[in-house]
C-alpha cells in the first residue's frame, strides 16, 4: 500500500495497493513512428537550419489550441529537458515531453510533398476528430 499526500487548498490522504505491471520495451511500443519520407524532409531542414544531424532532434509535444481543442507542436531540437521520453524510428531520434506523451502513442509522423499541400502528417489513432488542415485535434 502506498500513501500520497496531495497538499492544496484541502490536505487529501489518498491510499491504493499498486498492482503489477508489465515493463514493455520501446521498440515493442514503437510510441511514435517515423515514415522515411518524413526523416528525409527533417534531415533536410535540420541542415538547412545549421544543426547536426548527430545531436538533433525531432520534438514533438501537444498544446491547447486551433479548430479542434488541441494542436501539434514541431520543433527541431538539441537540449533534452528532464520529463522528456525518448524514441527512435528508421534512424531519427523523436523527443516528446511527458504531458504530451499519452497523446501521442501509436502516432506517425509522415510528410508530404503532393499538390494537395506540402508538410509533416501526424496520423494519430488516439484523435477522435480532427480539423480539415490536419494541425489540430480532439480525443
């Protein structure tokens, strides 16, 4: 049995039994999927922006916001910060932070350069509705 306390503006004694749990490996849970294209689309903006292809990475977290109540967040990056999960699929590293970790399971991040607009995809099995330009979602 394990106690927490929960200090605000009420003190609240919170106990539960901690069942077992399976520990899966990160290659078994492939957390977030990385289609070629869109690691050759990241090399090449990670080049065009000065960063080393060795020590960057992709960043990806969730935000409130746009159409549908959240949005996707992008970035390529160098610093790892302390609650950040780290995964790595078809040789890119992805980083994304802890809030936005349950979000994101399972997704893939692909790109596309077709004519119906070019950009990183996420395909995300956790959204239940997403808006028409594909940045934001629900779940």
């Amino acid at each position: 049995m394990v106690d927490y306390l929960i200090r605000g503006i009420f003190a609240l004694k919170i106990k539960f039994y901690l069942e077992p749990f399976q520990i899966v490996s990160v290659k078994e849970v492939d957390m977030i999927k990385v289609s070629e294209s869109a690691v050759k689309k990241a090399r090449t903006l990670m080049e065009e922006e000065g960063k080393s292809l060795t020590e960057a990475f992709i960043r990806v977290g969730v935000k409130g916001g746009g159409c549908s109540g959240l949005s996707y967040d992008l970035s390529f990056d160098t610093e790892m910060k302390e609650d950040d999960k780290v995964f790595e699929d078809n040789g890119m590293k992805v980083v994304v932070d802890k809030k936005s970790f349950l979000y994101l399971i399972g997704t893939e991040l692909d790109y596309s350069g077709g004519l119906n607009g070019k950009g990183f995809i996420f395909k995300n099995p956790n959204a239940n509705r997403t808006c028409g330009c594909g940045e934001s979602f629900a779940v």
